[in-house]
C-alpha cells in the first residue's frame, strides 16, 4: 500500500521529539495511580501538537485523553507511563547499580510505551490533516497498568463507548503481533483484625490476625493443587502486624493476586479464597475484611485487525539495530540465565539461535508459542472495542519484564529505534483501517461473533472505585 511510505515519513519527522519525552518518562519513575510528572509531560505534549485534551478520565487523575480530526471513524491507540518498585536502575549500565535516592524504575518499558503511542496519534492526525480525510484519532493515556487496572475503570465509565477499534503495543525482546493471550485476574486485600495483649504476660488474652494471616497463606497453598490448569495465586504481606514479637498482632494485611484463564474460571476461585480467609479467621478468632483493589479481564483476539498489523508489520520489516546497538545488548545479555534467553524464544514459538541479541525479523503470526502468560488491563478494553496489539523489539533477546536490566536498556539507542519502529506499525495499522472501511466493519463483526455467547461483564463491581492510594505505604 502507498499509504505506508507517508505515514512511516510523518512519524520519522517528529521521533526526535518523542524519544525525548520517553527519557523523560524514564527519569521519572512514578508508581501506579501516582504518575502525576509523567502524566503532565505527555499532556503538555498532546498541547503542544495540538490535540483536544479531557482531563481526569473515569476520576483518574493521571487518565487523559487527546483527540484530533473531525468525523468519520475514532481510531484509539493506548499509551502507559507507570514504573514499577524495586528497579530502579543507571541507564545503559550492564550490571545492578540502582540510582541512589530512587526506589522506582521503569522495569517493563512504559517510558516507551506511552512515547511511542502518543508519536503514532500524532503522525495519524498529521496525515489526517494532509490529506483532508474524515476521522478521528485519540491518544489515551491509561495510568496504572501495573496492578491499578485502570483501563478497566476507563471502560466502566464509557470512555471507549464511541470508538471504532484500539490499537496498543507492549516493548518485547521481538516484534510482531501480540498473541492475544492472557489471564484474567483480581488483586483483594485481606485485613484481621484480631486483639492485642502481652505475648508473654497474658498470650491467652490475645488474637493473633498476623496467625490469620499465616493459615489462610497455609489454606491457599493447600487449594493450589485443586485450581484449573493455567491458573495462578500469589501474595504479597502489606501489614505484618508491627515489629515486635512480644505483643500480639491485633492487625495484619495480605494482599492476593488471583489469576484464571477467564472471568468463568476466575470468579469460582475468588469464591473459594474468600472462604479460606473467612476459615482462618474462624480459627483465630479475628476478623476479616476485604477490599477488591483491581481487576482485569482476559484479553480478546481479533483475527482482521491482527492480519492488518501483520501486514504492516511484514512491509516495514524488523527494526534497525546497528553494531553499536548490537554491542551494548550482548553486554546486557550476558547477565542473563540460558532459561531467560531461552523462555524469550520459546514464547514466540521460535528455536534458539546462540549468539543473537538483537531482534532481526517479524515473528510470523502463525506460530504457536509456549510458557509464560501474564495480564494486563488492556483485556476490558478488547472485549468492547476490536482490539490489536504489536509487540515491538526494544531489549536484549531474552531481557525478562520487572527486572533491573530492563529498566537499564530504557533509554538506549536500541531502543529508541523500536520505539520509532512500533510506532510506524501503529500508525500504518490506523490509517489502513481509516482509508478502508471494510476493516473496520470486519473487526467488529469478528467482535461481535467471540462475544456472541459470553458478552462483556465487568469484573470490577459497581461500587469498586480505583483504588488511587494503592502505591502509599500503609
Ligand atoms: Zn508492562
């Protein structure tokens, strides 16, 4: 298609800019929900290139939305910009040095994310305007992937309701179309609250919720061998109960991170979490309360969009990496396990090829991959919007998310390039959809045909707000 070599050039005009805004991100690294530097440096860029901006999105006050064009069909391409705990991280060093004075780290590539989806709204509105053509096109700005599910909320209050299809992207050791795989989940704080006393002096006068907490670990742990294959528990202590041994701990907290194939599997097993709680605090004798922090749905395919992207893909070919990029990757590769490097591949259904560090081809469609399938809250927005998403080379073959060598390579050459390079697949993605309003008619067809029997319910309950407090210490 001719269309590719314009809009491929609109994005090669701006990239100075936006990868200046991606290290920007990157020297900013704020938690879920409280993005508020990241969230104002892309406003400022959606100003600067002219885009109609609506602020506090589903009452997220890090959620923007930034549209362009008139008419016609509204296409949504979906950024991030939250960073995770834990990583921070010197960039471009191959060995674990974290910058003093910062916890934070852009651990799984949402500095790039956000940046490159924001290049590819503003080169489709670009060429939007050139051509004089019918559309709109809409940057959002979804806050808290990590664990907020804030695009679920989004959804929730009707923020996708006119839009056409969406289209997104995720940094990845290769590039080609995302499979559409990924678990439905829900994260559930657990509170006892139980009596305290002198552990020594008058231990029978006491409650134990910190013990509440230990059995209902043990419960769990028993129910592990009795889930759905595929499905995943984990936890994580929020309230030990305070630092002292000899008083009993009249408070504790667990949160719980519940993970199924689907909401049809999901929920029995939120159900049956829920009664291990309420049994440990039976024995204990304590109490429980709980509080529904997040939740996601599964993610949905859509077979038109996906071969529209890979056709995009297959016509601008693998990214660009040179010998420098080349060097400084290996250098970061070696701090990698063989299972690291291997699991990379096995997941784009690929074989090992020693030696390589750097991504140098598109991942075909067709193959069928194994291991590792996490979540993400792009999921809600897939089940009422055709939905696609491309996977873009940005890392060392093999660099595994939420790890320091991640957030390390944030702002390489390498990565800039697969920024630039996943942007013009996003952009080319959308316009094609735009000049071509049988593509569109199709995706929502194919839509409407996998939801056919199991429409969309929302995981988050009516009255789950999100949780903006989720990243303070409590
Ligand atoms: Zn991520």
């Amino acid at each position: 298609m001719q269309n590719s070599e314009e809009i491929w050039r609109r994005v090669d005009d701006k990239k100075e800019e936006f990868i200046a805004l991606a290290d920007r991100v990157w020297g900013m690294p704020e938690l879920c929900y409280t993005e508020t530097k990241s969230c104002a440096e892309h406003v400022a860029m959606l100003e600067r290139q002219g885009f109609r901006i609506t602020r506090n999105v589903a009452d997220i006050p890090t959620a923007i939305i930034g549209e362009a064009g008139e008419d016609g069909p509204v296409i949504a391409i979906l950024g991030e910009y939250d960073a995770l705990p834990g990583l921070s991280q010197e960039a471009g060093i191959a060995e674990p040095r974290p910058i003093a004075g910062n916890n934070n780290g852009h651990g799984c590539g949402h500095n790039l994310l956000g940046s490159a989806s924001l290049l590819a709204a503003t080169a489709v509105k670009d060429y939007l305007a050139a051509n004089g053509l019918k559309g709109r096109v809409r940057y959002y700005g979804c806050p808290a992937e990590e664990g907020g599910a804030a695009k679920g909320f989004m959804v929730r209050s009707g923020a996708f309701k006119d839009v056409d299809i969406a289209i997104s992207w995720h940094p990845a050791s290769f590039s080609g179309v995302n499979k559409p795989e990924s678990l439905a989940n829900t994260r559930i704080d657990f509170t006892f609250i139980g009596r305290a006393s002198h552990a020594a002096a008058a231990p029978h006068l006491g409650r134990s919720a910190l013990d509440a907490v230990e059995l209902m670990n043990v419960g769990v742990n028993y129910m592990r061998e009795h889930m759905p294959d595929g499905a995943r528990i984990h936890y994580a202590m929020l309230d030990g109960g305070g630092r002292a041994p000899n008083v009993v701990q009249a408070r504790a907290k667990v949160r719980y991170l519940i993970r199924a194939a689907d909401l049809t599997q999901l929920n029995p097993l939120i159900a049956r979490v829920r009664k291990i709680a309420e049994g440990a605090a039976l024995m204990t004798e304590t109490k429980v309360e709980t509080r529904m922090v997040s939740a996601v749905s599964n993610l949905m395919g859509n077979t038109p969009l996906e071969k529209l992207m890979d056709d995009n893909l297959m016509r601008i070919g693998p990214p660009d990496f040179d010998d420098a990029d080349k060097e400084l990757a290996a250098k970061f590769q070696a701090t990698l396990s063989k299972e690291d490097i291997a699991a990379a591949y096995r997941r784009h259904g690929l074989k090992v090829e020693p030696g390589k560090v750097l991504c140098d081809q598109i991942v075909s469609r067709e193959v069928t991959g194994g291991g590792g399938v996490g979540s993400t809250d792009v999921g809600d927005v897939s089940w009422v919007v055709p939905t696609v998403q491309a996977r873009g080379a940005t890392c060392a073959i093999g660099t595994p998310f939420h790890s320091w060598q991640l957030t390390g390579q944030g702002k390489t050459g390498y990565a800039h390039k697969g920024l630039v390079h996943v942007a013009k697949v996003m952009a080319g993605t959308a316009v094609d959809a735009l000049r071509d309003e049988r593509i569109i008619a199709s995706a929502k067809e194919d839509l409407r045909a996998r939801t056919a029997e199991t429409p969309y319910i929302c995981p988050l309950p009516a009255d789950v707000k999100p949780a903006l407090d989720m990243s303070v210490e409590d």
